[in-house]
C-alpha cells in the first residue's frame, strides 16, 4: 500500500454523467453502494445529483463513513459571453464543498458534441484568440477557487473537448499559472487522446495534483478516432473498461505516481452511462481490490463486503 496515494470514487464509477436523469441510479443507492463497496473518499460529481445544501450532504456523508475531496463542474472558459455563467457555476460549486471540506474542484472542459445526439454543438479546433481566453480564463477561475474558497482548481482532459491530446495538455499547463491551476491526470481520457500517462507523469511532477484512474480499451479507441465517432458512441460501444482489462497499465501508473512523493487522491472512474443499475457495485467491488492489490488503497478494508 502506498501511503502517499488515497484511492476515492465518484458518480461515474455508478454510470452517473447528469445531476438528473432518469437512466442514472438514486443518489442514495449509489452513496450506499460506494461505502459497501469499502469506499470512504469522495468526488461529488455532476453537480446537483448529490444534494446540494452542505448540512444535508454532511449527514448523508457522516451516516456511511464517508468525507467529500472535491466537486466537479463543467464550464466554457474560451468565449467571452460564457463566462458570468462558469463563475456563477464553480461559485456555487465551491460553497457547497468548501463547507463539506474538500480540497479540490474539477474543471471538466465541455465537450463540442453533443452528449446525447453526438452533433457538433462548438468548434472543434480553437482559434489563437480562443485558446488566450481560455488561459486567461482558467487562472481567473482557478484564482477565484483558492483565494475565495481556499480550494484548488484541476483542469481535466476529456475526450470530444479542447483539452484531449497531448499537444492540448503541453500547450494548455505550458500557459498557465501553476498557483492557480493544477492537472487532473485522468488515465483514461490520456489513452484516449493518443497520450502516454508515464510521460505526462514524467514531464509534469508537479502540476499533477489529482487523478482520475481508469483504463480505455485501445481497440475500441482506435476504431472511435478512425470512424470519428462521438465520444458518448465509444462509450457506448464499451470504450472504458475496468482493469486489468485496457490501457494504461495501472500498476505501472500506480508506481509513477508513488514515486512522486506527495500526497495525491486517486478517483475510480469507469465512463459507463447509462447501465444495468445491478452491474457497478460488484464492478466497483473488484476495481477497488484490484487496485489494492497493486498498491492503491488497503487491500483488508473492513468497509467492504465479501466479493460474492
């Protein structure tokens, strides 16, 4: 067990990617299933699926055991227009979990496909002008989280968005400023932009400062980028997978991260929405002590039940 690396869930690791939708499993289940599963850290996810007051999210928590590390929000950072409404988003974001304790919030870049249908909905490719924007714009943001919220912004790559290959990253955290705004290696979406996770670990020790761990099947990967398929349509043709099975190697990702020497949260995820709702509590169940097994985590938790 590595000492420095704190192994968390969130709402995707449920198939949850809505604050509302009826496809998605009740917060509550999904809250009771993560603890039995031997969960006790959390990422609350699509803001609004979990409720929103503190006092009540609290004593959700308090009841299974569990404490919140970080909420999660989606927000336009490259037009200017968009922006009143991302501030009020992270704002409200932030004052909820800034009460609960956390310590981070992720910023997941939104997508220029439409979740649902697949249809463009942005451009593709950012303008010179847009890609200042939107640099300026996320060390706004991220300067209003810490010096407001004393919380720290990660930005996240995530496949259909501006930030997916690793000419976005290098040209993104080459840009920014570190005080401000940290990495969200997420392992999963680095396959899927064609990047290598033990070279991003490698080139950026130290603007990494929250983790996604998950793994993508590299067939169905290649196939989704030469048919130029959505990335909800390679999800829904099983694109993320849960380990051993995929890319990357996740003991191998797990010992990078190790070997940084700092305290890091590593949150399963496994992009699957929608799905069977009796299908991601045995899954999470066999993640989590696969990944204690290989160092992530306790692999005697008490917390967990017996694998049926």
């Amino acid at each position: 067990m590595i000492e420095q690396l704190t192994i968390g869930v969130c709402p995707d690791q449920w198939g949850v990617w809505f604050a509302d939708d009826p496809r998605q499993i009740p917060w509550q289940t999904a809250l009771d299933e993560m603890a039995e599963a031997g969960f006790s850290v959390l990422e609350t996810g699509p803001f609004g699926y979990f409720p929103t007051d503190p006092a009540r999210l609290g004593a959700e928590l308090d009841a299974r055991g569990m404490r919140v590390v970080a909420g999660t929000g989606w927000g336009v950072l490259h037009k200017a227009e968009a922006w009143p409404d991302t501030e009020r988003t992270f704002r409200a974001i932030a004052e909820t979990h800034a009460a609960l304790g956390a310590e981070f919030v992720v910023h997941l870049p939104p997508m220029f496909r439409d979740e649902h249908t697949g249809e463009f909905i942005d451009e593709r490719t950012l303008s010179a002008h847009a890609w200042e924007l939107y640099v300026d714009n996320a060390n706004r943001l991220g300067r209003i989280m810490k010096e407001d919220y004393g919380l720290q912004l990660v930005l996240h790559p995530h496949g259909d968005s501006h930030i997916e290959t690793r000419e976005d990253i290098d040209r993104v955290f080459g840009a920014t400023d570190p005080s401000y705004v940290g990495f969200c290696l997420d392992t999963g979406h680095i396959v899927y932009g064609g990047g290598d996770n033990l070279d991003l670990i490698r080139s950026y020790p130290d603007r990494i400062s929250y983790v996604h761990i998950k793994a993508m099947d590299p067939a169905v990967v290649r196939r989704a980028h030469d048919e130029d398929w959505s990335f909800a349509k390679a999800v829904a043709h099983h694109a993320s997978v849960a380990p051993p099975a995929g890319e990357p190697d996740l003991p191998s990702v797990i010992d990078a991260l190790g070997a940084l020497d700092k305290p890091l949260y590593c949150i399963c995820e496994q992009d699957m929405y929608p799905c069977d709702s009796a299908y991601p509590l045995p899954n999470a169940i066999r993640t989590r002590r696969y990944l204690a097994a290989h160092g992530l985590g306790d692999p005697a938790n008490p917390q967990a039940r017996e694998q049926e």
